[in-house]
C-alpha cells in the first residue's frame, strides 16, 4: 500500500481534468489533507501533494469518516472518486471529492518535497525520519516542513478543545442544562433550547383591526432534527431580526408555546413558539462544530398526487436518473432572471417525477449531481411544494435542503434496489396518472378508491395529518334549513361584513365594496352500497353538486308562489351519482375529536373508466385466487 503523497498529483489532474476519470492513476493519487474546517454539513480543505496545494471539499456523505477521526487533518488519503469543478466568478478550481480511503493518521506537520537535497544536507533529513513516530508512513524523499499552527484533531478532539480552553462564561454557557426541542410545551416552566437557524423569513408589515406592526419568524432546528417555528412580533420582531443570523447556533430561553396553526405552519412540530422583547437569544459562537440532524419524513412518489397544490410541504427520497444543464427563467414579480436545473428521480414504486431546484440549490447542488449522474446517486429532498406542471411535479423553495447519498435505512435500501433491480426496470411518470381534464391539479378519480365503509369504521383516519381516497356515491339528503353559504368579497372570496352605513367591508383587503358575492359552504349525505356519510363542500364543489350559484340558488329561495323552486332544485341534485376526491381529518369539537370529510374535487361518473376499473379489480382478484 502507497504510504506517501503522490508527487505532481494536483498538477496533474488540474492540467487534465480527465485525469479523475481514469481508473489506472487513480490508485495513485495519494494527497494531505490539510486546513480541515466544517462549512454547514460538509468539510473543506486543502489537498497537499507536497509542490502544490489546490482548495478542496468532501461531499456531506463523507462527514461520519470525519467526525469519527477516521479523516484527519494532516493526515493522508486517496482520492477514489472526485470532480474537478470552476470557482464561481474565478479562474481557479478545486476538488469535489465524493470517495476517498484513509492511508495514514495526521502527521506531525505538512509535507513538503521541495526541501533541501540529499546532496544539501539529507543526512539530517534521514535522521529526522528514522526518529520519527511516522517514518514506517513517510516514504524515503519527503521532508516535514514544520507548521505549529497545524494540529491533528478529529472532530471531536476539536470540540473537546474548544471547550476545554473556552473562558469562564463561555463554559458556563456549556454546562447549561439544554432541554430538547422535542420535551417543550406550553405548559412547562423555565428552559433553555440549543438550535440552530435553518431558515430565516423576511420582516412583514401588516395592518389590522387593532393597528400596524410588524412580523418575522425563523425556523430552528436541534441537535437531534427536531424543528420548530418561532415567530416575532412589533418591539421583539425589531430586537431581533438582526440578531438571528441563517446558520448560526443560539441558546435561546423564556419564551412562549401554544398549539401551532396547522394552516401556516412550516414544519413538522405540534407547537409554535413565540419570542417577546423579554426573551433571551444569545450566540452560542463555541458551537460552530453543532450541526443538528436533518429528520425526514418521506413520501413515496406515487402518493404525491394527494399534495398536488395543497399548502403541505413534503420530504422525498430518490434515486437520480438524469439531470439537466442550468436554465435562465424571468421571475414575473419583478423580471429577474432566477437559475433552474430540473432532476428527474425514481424510486421502488416504479415511478419517476421532475424536481425543480431554484437559485443556489440550482448551480451548487445542482452542478454537483449533474457532474455524478452518470453514478445514480440516492438524493433526499426536505421541504418540497408539489404543483400540477405536467400532471404531478416537484419545486425547491428558500428553506429546502438537499442530502446528496445519505447515510439512512431508506437510501440504502433504495441503493440496493435500483443495483439489483431497478435499473432495468422500465419507469413511468407519475404525472401520467393524473385525471385528462383535471385543470387545478386534482388527482385521479380512480387512484387510491374506497367504499366509505372503509372511512366511517375507522375514526382515527386523519389524526396525524389529512388522508386522502376516492370514492363513488350519491348524494341522499341535503338539509334545506342548513348556513348554505356566506357573504364573500368579490375580490379574495374571504368573509365580509355589513358595512355601518352602507356596501361590505373585507378585512384582508381592507376595502369597502358596495356588492358581496355568496359562496358555498355547506354538507351533503353522500351514500353508497356499504353505508353514508356526510362530506363538507365549499363553493366550486358544492356547484357542480347543486347545479347552480349561491347566489342562483338564494334567488329561488326568497322567490315566492305555489311551487317552491328552491325546493325543487336541492331534490334534484339527490340521487346524482358521482366521484369524488376526498380528505379525512379530525376536528375538536366540545374537547371530542370528530371525522371531518371535506370534498376536495367532485366529477361526473365517467362509466367506461368505472368499468375499466371495474374489471382491473376482478383480474387482481382472480390472480391472488389463483396464488
């Protein structure tokens, strides 16, 4: 085994860039790690090959190796796997490297073949490497330049380090009994959380009944990857703004939690918390090394159609199949032009769905998987928007985070099955699932069917979050003396109230309007051969059931005469069969928790699909008979 850098090495490969792609050199290029330092999840350095020193940086999948002692700084490595990549907006390069081995722990200093001669003085040098604690590692020819500034640490030495000559508050400050982010809720006393800010929002001035002020929220997140939204307002919100810097570390005390609002929170976490101008944030600057655990919640590709343009975010895991060049779109909003990359990934469920990265993500991680495609890498996406472009698709936004090989069950199960079987599996998009005529991204009627016994019988669908099916049925009773519907700005479609004088007054626009528009909210039976249940529908669905407007349906109603219209048209609209797409969720009602069905999408019958289905259904019953 080569115990010694390989002298030209970083010449070599920065003059041929093809160099890292030929399997012959590669067992020979052997370099020094040297000026190792965290930068977010992953490591930077200098590769050393004794002349030349080019700047460097492991992938993240390489950080356990690190943090374990395994890579050390000063010590030697090979290099199996690497790209040679431009600096932005530079004329100089570095090494991407992806895969590598240790050759030897941290030497007592940096090497250097540039020294004195044989012939200057080698019996000295000689000297110095017989004595030397590594003289069975440094091979005959390299001489030690000595650095003191260079000390071999692992990751965890260099933390034992800091802490260890830290001054006095600063222990303290480490001593300090940290409470997870998981233990907090409302109702405990005084305690003190360690995070980390993983995304930092804008400061936003609103306006309401009570006055002005102004709002801003982070998200932080702990050594264990548990996250948690922290809002400020008013005096807060200007204390701190500047205070919270994205990436760095704080230990934050005495402020406040309360149930989280489920329709604008942004991570998974039952609370919120909120900061006062009270509260306590202080930098925790001996904590550079702190880097929490990114958790994930993942959903398969051929469930993402559920989410298709709902406010929920979700967290993916693939495997890489082709990655685009870099593309220039012009934001709307202002004319800029933002970078876009799409990916294309896969997982075992045999389906395949395009991801969008924007901005940073785009020309960074993006350049990175472009440069590795050919290798099929395993990527898992946090934090994702699912829109309707064609059919089902995937987007990127500030706060998301890309892992590129995690080192997770999921991955390398996922690895092992695209190596052993995936890879020649043919693959089809998930976007090709979805509903022809569906124009607001509403997922296939005939994905995911059930008879609604299968919703009413278990009442704990929906607890954890909103569940969806499709199902068929009629609708067999409308209650006539129900709230129907709502007085709607006809602008924002929100409620509105009766202005003092006259016209409707709209909070969220802040407007006076002389019209209102109704709109729908009301509950239908629905019934089917295996029992009934009542679906909540809002306007464009409760139209398509009843045949007509709100405000359509409130003429009929105060229209008087022998024969009441209003009447006539609510028991038309009974007995009418059709799909529906659903969502089930649980609602607190007088301290019970009660099953909500809310119709998210509502179609005719189309009877050559159920027929289709139909007979799908019987061949999937008669294979299983014959097994």
């Amino acid at each position: 085994m080569q115990t010694s850098v390989t002298p030209d090495a970083i010449s070599a490969v920065l003059s041929n860039p093809s160099f890292d792609s030929s399997s012959s050199d590669r067992s020979e290029i052997v370099v020094q790690v040297v000026d190792l330092k965290p930068i977010g999840n992953r490591y930077t350095f200098s590769a050393n090959d004794g002349k030349t020193r080019v700047k460097a940086m492991f992938t993240a999948s390489l950080t356990p190796e690190i943090i374990s002692g395994k890579i050390q700084n000063l010590g030697l490595i090979r290099l199996l796997d690497f790209t040679v990549n431009d600096i932005s907006g530079k004329s100089t390069k570095y090494l991407l490297v992806t895969k590598c081995e240790s050759v030897a722990s941290a030497l007592d200093s940096e090497v250097d073949l540039e020294g004195k001669s044989e012939e200057e003085g080698g019996e000295a040098k000689r000297q110095k490497l017989d004595h030397s604690p590594m003289s069975d590692v440094v091979s005959t020819g390299i001489t030690l330049k000595p650095k003191q500034e260079f000390v071999a640490k692992s990751a965890s030495q260099i933390i034992t380090e800091q802490r260890g000559n830290a001054a006095p508050a600063a222990r303290m400050s480490m001593t300090r009994r940290v409470h997870p982010l998981l233990s907090l809720n409302p109702y405990q006393g005084s305690w003190t959380i360690k995070v980390r800010v993983t995304n930092k929002g804008v400061m936003r001035n609103y306006r309401n009944a009570r006055g002005e002020g102004c709002v801003f929220n982070v998200e932080l997140t702990d050594e264990e990857g548990t996250q948690i939204q922290a809002t400020m307002f008013n005096d807060a919100a200007r204390k701190f703004y500047d205070r919270f810097q994205l990436g760095k570390v704080y230990y934050i005390s005495r402020g406040s939690l309360k149930l989280a609002n489920k329709q604008f929170k942004t991570v998974q976490n039952d609370y919120e918390m909120t900061l006062n101008e009270n509260s306590e944030v202080e930098e925790a600057s001996d904590e550079e090394m702190f880097v929490p655990e990114t958790k994930f919640n993942f959903v398969p590709i051929e469930e993402l159609g559920m989410y298709v343009n709902q406010k929920e975010l979700i967290d993916i895991i693939g495997v890489v199949q082709s990655v685009s060049p870099t593309m220039s779109i012009r934001r709307r909003t202002d004319n800029e032009m933002i970078p876009k990359r799409d990916i294309t990934l896969a997982d075992e469920s045999k389906k395949t769905v395009v991801v969008s990265l924007w901005n940073n993500l785009a020309t960074s991680i993006g350049q990175e998987l472009l440069d590795m495609a050919d290798k099929s890498p395993v990527i898992a996406i946090k934090s994702l928007k699912v829109g309707d472009f064609q059919g089902v698709s995937l987007s990127t936004i500030s706060r998301s985070n890309v892992v590129i090989n995690p080192e997770s069950p999921e991955a390398k199960k996922l690895k092992s099955w695209y190596d052993f079987e995936g890879k020649e599996t043919s693959m089809s998009s998930i976007g090709s699932g979805m509903s022809p005529s569906a124009k607001n991204g509403s997922w296939s009627m005939y994905a995911d069917r059930v008879p609604l016994s299968q919703i009413t019988s278990n009442p704990s669908l929906g607890e954890d979050k909103p569940v969806f099916f499709s199902t068929r049925g009629y609708i067999s009773f409308i209650k006539p003396d129900q709230t129907m519907w709502y007085q709607g700005c006809k602008t924002c479609n929100k409620k509105v109230t009766e202005a003092i004088d006259s016209g409707y007054w709209c909070e969220s626009c802040q407007k006076k309007d002389e019209e209102c528009r109704l709109r729908y909210i009301m509950v239908v039976k629905v019934s089917d051969s295996t029992g009934e249940a009542w679906f909540s529908s809002f306007n464009d669905e409760a139209e398509k059931i009843i045949g007509c407007s709100a405000d359509e349906l409130n003429k009929l109603r105060s229209e008087g005469g022998e024969v009441n219209e209003f009447q006539t048209k609510l028991k038309e609209a009974t007995w009418s069969s059709h799909a529906f797409r659903i969502s089930v969720t649980q609602n607190e009602y007088n301290g019970e928790k009660r099953q909500r069905i809310t119709v998210k999408a509502v179609a005719p019958v189309d009877f050559a699909a159920e027929s289709r289905l139909l007979l799908q259904d019987i061949s999937k019953k008669n294979t299983s008979a014959s097994h």
